[in-house]
C-alpha cells in the first residue's frame, strides 16, 4: 500500500510538473514572442523616426537650396533675365503654348476639353523625358546647378499645371498685374 501511495503520489507530482514546466515554457514563449514583438516595434520606431528625420532634412535641404533662386544665380554669376529659372521656365512654358496652337489646329472639330487634356498629358510628360535626359546626360553637376535645374523643372510644370486648370488661359499673377 505504501508503494501503491508513492506511486501515486509520484504520478501526481509528475503530472504537477508537467502542467508547472508546460505553464512555465508557455509563458516563457509568451514573454519571448513579447519581447520579439517588443524589440520588432523599437526597430519600426528607430526606422519610422530615421526615416521622418531624413525627410524632415531632406525637406529643409531641398527648401534651403531652391526657395531663393534668385541669390543661387546671383552667387552663381547667372544672368537671371535669360538663365534664371523664371526665364528659363518661361521660354519653356512659352514653347509649350506655342505647340498647343499648332496642335489644335491639326485636331479642329474634336472636343476642346477632350484636346485640351490629351495635350496637357503630352506636355507635361514631354518635360518631364526632356528633363530625366537632360539630367542623364549631365551627369554628376553641383548641388546648386542640380537645386536651379529641378527648380526650373518645377516651375515649368506649375506653370503648366496652372494654365490647364485654367482651361488653357494664361494665368495672370498678381505680380503681373498693373
């Protein structure tokens, strides 16, 4: 009998330490499975505030280099009336009005919107080749030079964007007007 109590004893200790150790391994997983989640979420963090902060000074680089074009040209001996980026997206802008007045007169009779927006497509994606070509065949150029080419580029497609919109009419700006 006392054999038989031990055993039994024995077997219920044993089922005991089963359930502790399965408890203990289950938690045990558990807390290893939190803290992988937990270093997972301190590295999004890490990356997610790298990341913002890289364009945060990205953004203020950029705003930096192209906000004052004029004292860029102006340090760079430019000749702003005829290189500056107004003129230069100016001549730009012109040229593309100018292909539009050819253009709709070898598409007369189609519908003016419907013109208008294939023609917007056209142009704005011809800048767009033309300025990746001309980059590309540049090569490595000075931060200033790169700030006053992608400035030129912008203000050429907001010229463009605007003049759409405005359903292919120049659009005056205030400092245009007398």
């Amino acid at each position: 009998e006392v054999f038989n109590m031990i055993s039994v004893n024995d077997y219920k200790l044993s089922q005991t330490t089963e359930l502790l150790n399965s408890t203990f391994n289950s938690n045990k997983k558990t807390n290893e499975a939190k803290s992988e989640a937990d270093k997972i979420t301190n590295i999004s963090k890490k990356d997610l505030l790298s990341i913002s902060s890289q364009i945060e000074i990205s953004n203020k680089k950029s705003e930096k280099t192209t906000t004052d074009y004029a004292a860029l040209e102006k340090k760079l001996g430019i000749d702003s009336s005829k290189w500056g980026v107004e003129a230069v997206s100016d001549d730009i802008f012109n040229f593309v009005k100018t292909v539009y007045e050819d253009y709709k007169t070898r598409h007369n009779g189609e519908d003016s919107q419907e013109m208008l927006d294939k023609f917007y497509e056209i142009a704005k994606s011809s800048v767009s080749q033309g300025y990746g070509e001309a980059m590309d065949f540049l090569g490595a150029i000075s931060e200033d030079i790169g700030a006053l080419t992608k400035g030129t580029y912008d203000k050429t497609i907001e010229k463009i964007d605007a003049w759409y919109k405005n359903g292919g009419v120049d659009v005056v700006s205030a400092e245009e007007t007398p």
